[in-house]
C-alpha cells in the first residue's frame, strides 16, 4: 500500500511561495489580522461593521493595530472590497496612518519581490489613495516605491512601476511641489530612466517622463539644484531630446531663465551629489546584496 501523498502546503494570498519556503513571518501576522477583521463583521452592514471595528479599536493598542493591519491586508489581497476596506481604514485609525505607512514601507523594502501581482497593483493603489488624501508621511512612502523602480530594466513589471508611480505624481502634482526632497528625487529618478525608454513602443512613456521632468525643472529648480553635480550627468545623457535641449542650452547659456538665484553650470558642477540620490537608483535588493558583499569582503581583508 502507498503512503498518501502528503498535503501541499496551502499558498498565501499576499506572498508568491514555493512548497520549500517556510511561511512568512508577516504574511502569517497580517492573515492572523484578517481573521480577526473579519469575524469582528461577519453578517453586520457596512454601518454596524464601522461600528464593530472603532468599539474594538478603542479598546487598546494591540487592538487598533490589529484592526488597521487586517484592514490593510484586505486592501491588497481583496481588490472588489479595497474601497470599503480603505475607506473603513480611514474612520477607525487613531494615528494618521502611521502602523499603515511603516507596513507599506517594510513590504517595499523586504517583500516587494515576493509579492504576487493583485497585492502589487493593489499597494500601488494604496499608496495612490494615500496621496490624495494627504496623509503625512506618504511622500516618503512614493520615494522607497521610486527606489523599485529598476533602471536598465524594459520587463513588463518594471515599465508599469515605473508609469504607474509617475502618474502618480503628475495627477497630484501641487502635492509634490509641497516636498523639496520630493521633487529632487523623482527628477533624479526619472532623468536617468528616459534614456531606457527609447522603443517605439515607449516613446508615449518616455514622453511623459519628460514632460514631467522639464516641468519641475523649470519650475522647481532650486529644489533640484540640491541634486549636485550628478544632474549635469544627467542632463547631458538626455540632451539630445529636443524639450531637454532647450533647458541645456539655458543651463548653459541664460541660467536666470531656470531661476533668479542661479548663477550658472559652474553652480551645479562645485556642488557634491549626496549619498542619498546614488543610493536612490539602487532597489533595496541590491542594495542588501552589495551591502553585503562590501561588509564580507572588508571583514574578510582585516582578517588577512
């Protein structure tokens, strides 16, 4: 007689898995917070399950984290309820969101990855109904998402980050112009990603990356002078497109066009481009791998 056959592991609904993985740590919280959620408001109305949900929330910490992470959760891995679910999210959190954007921000720097496509679509659609409601802190949040953004990479995935952040930030452009570090690092981002852009059948993209590039330039653009001598790099590489041809002839040529307070390219060139704008164009990935490879290598020569 053969053994049965043994049962295969059940597959998460946030975290892409093999039978070899062992369960995720988080995603075996944020489904425990699920649960939770949902036996709180099981066969209640949406008024009753509102009420339901903010009489446990007031009950204490444990329960108002547990209430906004299943809540969260159900945004990503339920898109039909994502509304009603954010929208619950919103009348119940006691702390602007915060438990929220420090989950977003975990999953973005160590699960992004792993993530299957609905929670992907899903959290970039979180993060887009973040901004529009003004929540502090989502800025940060649209900078760790620009850090996913791979350059030199034309996958599907990656072309639809890379469009879907930056509609982002030209539908909620007066947003954007409220952060200095915003704007620097989103025209650092998408200055180096247009030259990838280059196929016919990216071009309509490219030109939005432009577009949107040339517009915080010439409005913003002591904002960007903190960029440092990196942006002249960067200008160059895209000079030849005729839109930024015109701004490199002002940088060079008439630089009180870009604005009053700049005095030329010299400016730019005697300014250090900061740690954080090179490390900005590197995914948390390989950022983990070279930080890894550079602390083994010099642990490695100190012992030799």
């Amino acid at each position: 007689m053969e053994p049965a056959p043994a049962k295969a592991k059940p597959q998460g609904r946030l975290l892409v898995s093999t039978q070899l993985d062992a369960k995720d740590e988080l995603e075996e919280r944020l489904e425990r917070c699920v649960v939770i959620v949902q036996a709180l408001t099981n066969g209640l109305s949406e008024r009753e399950a509102n009420d339901a949900l903010t009489a446990n929330v007031c009950k204490g910490q444990q329960q108002h984290e547990e209430v906004c992470l299943g809540l969260f959760t159900l945004v990503l891995t339920e898109p039909s309820q994502a509304q009603r679910c954010y929208r619950d999210l919103t009348l119940v959190n006691r702390d602007g969101m915060n438990i929220v954007l420090v989950k977003i921000n975990q999953i973005l720097m160590e699960k992004f990855l792993k993530l299957q496509d609905n929670p992907r679509t899903q959290l970039v659609w979180l993060v887009r109904e973040l901004v529009k409601s003004g929540v502090i802190g989502a800025d940060g949040v649209i900078m760790t998402l620009l850090k996913q953004i791979a350059g030199g990479d034309i996958s599907a995935k990656n072309i639809w980050l890379a469009e879907s952040v930056l509609d982002i930030l030209l539908d909620q452009k007066e947003w954007v112009l409220k952060s200095g570090m915003l704007i620097a690092m989103s025209v650092y981002t998408y200055l180096r990603l247009i030259v990838d852009h280059g196929t016919p059948n990216l071009l309509p993209l490219r030109q939005k990356e432009v577009d949107f590039c040339i517009s915080m330039l010439r409005e913003k653009f002591m904002e960007c002078l903190i960029i440092g001598r990196d942006l002249v790099r960067l200008l160059q590489n895209v000079a030849r497109i005729p839109e930024m041809e015109l701004l490199w002839r002002d940088l060079l040529h008439n630089p009180q066009a870009l604005s009053p307070q700049f005095t030329g390219i010299l400016q730019l060139l005697t300014a250090r481009t900061s740690r954080k704008f090179l490390a900005c164009r590197l995914t948390p990935d390989m950022e983990t791998k070279l930080l890894f490879m550079t602390s083994r290598f010099q642990t490695q020569a100190l012992v030799n």
